[in-house]
C-alpha cells in the first residue's frame, strides 16, 4: 500500500504544490476533486485571507486537502492555532526547523510532512518526528537551496538514509516524471509550475503563456549568493540580476501584479524547469488523468520488460 494514500486519503499520489497567493481554493479544490491534494498556502501571510481560503474549501470539495505552514513566513501563532483546530488532517511545512510544530500539530492527529533540499536536512526532520518528505529538487521553481542538487541524485541519496515516504518536488509535470520519481523510492510527485498554467490557475494569462513557451533555458537561479535564492522565469530583469548575482530586497514587492495583472517584469515570475515541458494550457482533471494514465502505461511497460530480461 502507498504510504502517502494511507496518510492523505487522496485518490492519486500526486499533490498541488503551495504557492503564494495563488494555491487557493480555487486551484486546490480543482486539485481535490479530480483526486489529487488540494494544497492551501499561508506564505503570502495574509492570515484572515487564507483562514477564509481554508473554510472556502470545505464547501468546495468534499474531498481531503493540505495546508502549507512555511516557518519562516508565520507572522504569529494565529495561522498556526486556526490550522491546528480546523480538522485538517495533513500539513506540509517547510523554511525552518519543523520540530517548532510537531508538538501541537501532532496533538492533533495531523500528519506532518516537511520540505527538504539536503540529505542532511531529511534526516534532522526525520529525528524531529515528521511523518514524511517534500524533496525539493534544484529543477523547482520558487524558493531554493543555493547549493543545487538534482531531484534525481536527493530522492535516492535520502532513500538511503531514512524510511519515510518521500513526495518528489521538481520537474515533474505527466506520467513519465511520476514514474521516474517512483522508481528511487518516491511515493507521491508535487507539480507546481504545471498546475500553474493550467486552466483553473487564477493567475493572468502572460504568466501561464511564460511558462508554456519557455525552452529547456528559460529559467534563472537567482540570488546564491544571498537569501532568497529563487529559480524564476528568464526575463529582462531577472536575465540582468542574474549576472549582477544579487536580487534587490523590494523584488517580490509587486509579485501579484505579475501574478494577477500580466505585468512580467514587475517581479519574478517563479517557476521550475520544468515549463521546458509544458506546451498547453490544460484543465486540472486532464493534467492528473493524463499523468496517472501515463504512469501506469510506463509501469506496465516496464514490468514487461523486466519479466522478458529486457
């Protein structure tokens, strides 16, 4: 049995990833009702404005979903409070030492999954009492660990060290991802910049045309010499602080007007390597029966080959 699926109830192993602003109910239910989980961000840290995302959900879907408590961003103990009493049974953390919120979030029956970029940061949260792990390749899009290292290398470099079940975030965006990450040990994927440009995304339709016509180059890391480092979208600003090396303290200042009004040098617009290989803007429920349908075939295929020694 797939661990993920015992601890989430989701139909499919496969999670919407937690993105400011825009994982809200009307992209994360559209996740939960074609059977997958529905993640809701609290990263923007309007905490009255995700509250009512959260309670929006339940009428929305009668399936189950995520919240996403990233250490870092908390302004205080309310959001954490709120989730803690809301009857939602899983929550990803991620951008600090999840042991902070173990203890209340276990006291509640929740499980508790925790987002890693480093074998060494796997293995801390494992000693701390989480129930799995977010592994976040260098492929992804968004906040990233400065010292990249492929999705490939970490699933298995974890798998080694730790048995929890493992969700791989990173270049995923169909069946043939899926079916690569569960070959080195991972038991769920997480799509972030697929789920982005899909139809029920509520962002502007320049971001999700950005995406679906980058090339395989058409993403930057930014800021490794600093904090954020972030992978984005290639574009005349981020191009240029990408060979200055550092990203001005105002960037994400205008982010929603990226987000929401089109204006793609406003901010960066965040995203993974794998817009390389989006060439469509799809419904969500296409994106998810395409990749499981995909992921079997490989599967079955596979199979085949062993038992036939190739």
């Amino acid at each position: 049995m797939n661990r993920f699926l015992e601890h989430t109830g989701a139909r499919y192993p496969i999670i919407q990833a937690p993105m400011g602003w825009i994982a809200r109910s009307q992209l994360a239910s559209a996740v939960c009702n074609a059977g997958g989980l529905g993640i809701i961000e609290t990263s923007s840290r309007e905490t009255e404005n995700c509250i009512t995302e959260i309670k929006k959900m339940k009428e929305m879907t009668d399936q189950p979903f995520g919240i996403n408590l990233p250490l870092l961003f908390l302004k205080d103990q309310n959001m954490i409070n709120f989730v803690a009493e809301s009857g939602v049974k899983f929550v990803t953390t991620s951008a600090g030492n999840p042991q902070k919120l173990i203890e209340i979030l276990k006291a509640h029956d929740i499980i508790v999954y925790h987002a890693v970029p480093t074998v060494k940061a796997a293995i801390k949260a494992v000693e701390a009492g989480v129930d799995g792990l977010v592994v976040e390749g260098a492929e992804g899009g968004g906040f990233k660990n400065p010292e990249e290292v492929s999705l490939q290398v970490l699933l298995q470099a974890i798998r080694d060290k730790v048995d929890v079940p493992m969700v791989a975030a990173g270049g995923t965006v169909d069946g043939r991802g899926m079916a690569a990450a569960f070959s080195m040990g991972a038991e769920a994927i997480q799509m972030g910049t697929r789920f982005v440009s899909s139809k029920e995304s509520p962002v502007h339709g320049n971001y999700k045309n950005a995406i679906i016509e980058a090339e395989d180059t058409g993403t930057v890391v930014l800021n490794k010499k600093a904090t954020p480092c972030i992978r984005a979208l290639k574009t005349n600003r981020t191009q240029e602080i990408y060979e200055e090396g550092y990203m001005p303290k105002d960037m994400f200042a205008r982010i929603q007007d990226l987000y929401f009004k089109g204006e793609m040098e406003a901010s960066a617009g965040l995203a993974g390597q794998s817009a390389a290989l989006i060439t469509e803007e799809k419904s969500v429920a296409d994106i998810i029966e395409e990749t499981v349908t995909g992921f079997r075939q490989i599967c079955s295929r596979m199979g085949s080959m062993a038992e036939s020694g190739f």
